[in-house]
C-alpha cells in the first residue's frame, strides 16, 4: 500500500490539506488517539447486545467524571437533540413516538437572545421551538422569570469559558436557581469544556439537568458525543435514543443518530486517556507548534503576530495573524484564499464576527507547523508591495 501522506484521499483523486483551523467538522473534526483505534478494532468482531453495552459504559464514565449518569450519543448535537425530546417527552412512551409533533407536551426552549448561536438548531429537531429572551442588550432575571410557563421544555445555556464574562446575561447559577425555582430543567452546552479537568462535567455537578461534552475534541471518533446528566433525565434520552427504538421497539426521533459499538468503547477509551494523560505534555506540544509558525513569521514587516496563550477548554494556543495591506498585495481574507491555493494546501479561516486570521494547531503535526509556518512566509514576501 502507498504510505505517502495523503495517498488514501490522493488515490480518490482528493486533495488532502493541512488543518490550521482547528477542530472543526468541515475538515473532519478530530484524529483518533492511537489507543482509541487499538480498542475500537479489539470491538470490531464481537457483538454485544447495545442496550448493555451503552448503559455499562454510561455507567463507567459517569463514575470516573462524578456525576450521576452518562449515555455515548452520535456527537453533541445528537445529545442535544435527546435531551430536548427527554425534556419534552420523558419517558412516556407515547409521546415519545409522537415527536417531532409536541401536541400536548411543553415544547418551548427557552435561550438568552445574546447566547443565540451556531448549534442551538439542533434542539429543535426534537420538534421543540427555541424562544429568545431579552434583547441584543441583554437579559434580565425577571424576562426569565416571566418567560417560564406551562409550555416551558427547559431553559438552554451554552458556556463557553475561554470567553470574557459577559455581564449582561444571566449565569448559569442564575438561571439553574430561576428555572428550578419553577421546576423547569436546565441544559447546558459545554461541547469544548474538558480542560481543566474540573470543569468537564462541571456543569451538572453545579445542577444542570443535563450537558453535552463532544468527544471529538479529546481524540474519539468525530462522530461521537456524551451526554451528561441526571439519572431520570439520561434514563429518558435512552429512552428516545436508536437503542430504546431497536431494543424497546419504541419508535423514538432517536434512531438516525445511531453509533458503533466500536464507538462506543472508542469514547470510554478516550475519557479514560483524557482523565490520566499528562497535560502538561499534550499543553506543551501545542506551545511548541504555535511557537513554530510565529518563530518563523514574527519579524516580517507589516504584518501583526499574536499568540493566543489561552488553555481552557478543547482547543489550546494558536495565533492571530493580521496582515497590513498598506504593506502587502493582500488583505486577511485574500491570503487565507492563497493559503488554501498552496502546496500542500492549508485550511484557515478568518472567524465568523472576527478581523483577524485565526491559526490553530489543534489539527497539525510537529512537522506540519514549520511547513504552516515556512509556507506563510513565503507568500508574504511574495507578496510585499
Ligand atoms: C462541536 C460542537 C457542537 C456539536 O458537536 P458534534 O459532536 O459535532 O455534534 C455543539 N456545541 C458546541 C459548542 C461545539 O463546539
């Protein structure tokens, strides 16, 4: 077999890229720790009744992060999926064939109108209906308060705590003593909350009902998540889940989302690797790959480097690199294009509501840095005016 980088997409006639976004699902989201695959191919050839299967593992996890219950979803969205169905059907059987239609059940999610963003669609394809409150200035307790009524389903809060404090929203606190003071759950979207190691599951232990990890930012499949919360609301998402669908004959929304059993033991190897590794190590190669692009790019004229020295969360380090197009034949966005046209190919991106290009190494090897790195430099000064 050919063992050239990339043959396997090469011989498809694909044109594989070096990842300098980070991990992002466009590009494949995640590499698959090699102790991962080992256990995931040691699964391939033994079957397993999947309803044990998925509440011993749930069972495993919820143990080593402290919190009451855990269920292996088809990524995060999947679990949020889930756990809006859970909030609006539990576990009546019949309302749980009858979604998507919520005829009947509470079916309103509420989300602060600041906290709006890119995966809360993925409630909603539980049949459930997100609801703004507040405004683009913020929310207060009372428009909470207001808010929750008859129709309430449950009350979102995605964190985000790499992210400055934004003081006109509620906090979570907030929010969970509000809602719950009004017997309405709270779910929490922590998708990328897994470092410091306190925090992941965190968000439960403080009196989330539910929250979502995503396990494609700590070396299991892309296509897998968890979901972490209390046992009647876990017992619930299996309930709705492709599991409960085949082994319960309950026609659940769940069934798409279906995973491996391979999967299944590949996120319990992953939360047992991310739980034990040496992060300092895994912290520190990340340093060392961002150092490798701006050590080689710093002192070109014209052109403004940043490190980004953050190591919360799923996605340490990384730079921002602005580019002065009074100095060069180009601008932000047009160097990202020439990135992208260069061979190899690397993938950047100016962020969605950013100025700046934003490098992450997440998705790179050590040898792949100072090829990002010499590759940046030598387009700019080709491209110096
Ligand atoms: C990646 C991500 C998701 C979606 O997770 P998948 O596992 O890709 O379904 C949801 N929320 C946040 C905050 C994410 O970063």
């Amino acid at each position: 077999m050919n063992s050239e980088w990339g043959s396997i997409y090469k011989d498809l006639g694909l044109q594989p890229i070096i990842n300098a976004t980070g991990s992002v699902t466009a590009l494949g989201g995640s590499v698959v720790a090699k102790e991962v695959k080992e256990a995931m191919d040691m699964s391939n050839d033994v079957y397993i009744p999947m309803a044990d299967l998925e509440k011993k593992v749930g069972d495993e996890i919820a143990n080593i992060l402290g919190v009451p219950a855990a269920y292996i979803t088809s990524g995060a969205g999947s679990a949020l999926t889930l756990a809006a169905a859970a909030f609006m059907a539990g576990k009546d059987d019949k309302k749980i064939q009858q979604l998507p239609n919520t005829e009947g059940m509470p079916n309103k999610i509420l989300i602060q109108k600041r906290q709006r963003y890119w995966y809360d669609r993925c409630m909603e394809f539980s049949g459930g209906q997100l609801v703004e409150i507040g405004n683009e200035d913020g929310t207060t307790k009372d428009d909470l308060i207001n808010s929750i009524d008859d129709e309430t389903a449950c009350v979102h809060y995605p964190v985000y705590e790499q992210a400055e404090i934004d003081k006109n929203i509620l906090s979570l606190e907030e929010v969970i003593e509000i809602a719950h003071s009004k017997n309405k759950p709270v779910s929490v979207d922590a998708a990328g909350q897994i470092y410091p190691l306190e925090n992941f599951g965190k968000y439960v232990k403080m009196g989330a009902d539910f929250q979502c990890i995503a396990a494609k930012y700590m070396g299991a499949p892309h296509s897998t998540g968890i979901a972490l919360g209390t046992k009647d609301v876990i017992d619930s998402i299996s309930r709705h889940s492709f599991v409960g669908y085949e082994s319960r004959r309950i026609r659940g929304i769940g069934r798409p989302h279906k995973i491996d059993r391979q999967e299944i033991i590949g996120v319990y190897t992953a939360v047992q690797r991310w739980m034990s590794m040496n992060h300092e190590e895994r912290l520190s190669l990340e340093e060392t790959k961002t150092l490798n692009i701006i050590n080689q790019i710093q002192s070109i004229d014209g052109i403004e480097v940043k490190i980004i020295d953050n190591i919360i969360g799923h996605q340490p380090f990384g730079l921002s690199l602005n580019i002065d197009s009074n100095k060069f034949k180009t601008n932000n966005h047009d160097f990202v294009e020439t990135l992208k046209n260069s061979n190899p190919p690397i993938w950047t991106r100016v962020p969605d509501g950013e100025e700046t290009i934003i490098i992450h190494v997440f998705g790179m090897n050590v040898e792949q840095s100072n090829i990002v790195g010499k590759i940046i430099k030598e387009k700019l000064e080709g491209l110096k005016k």
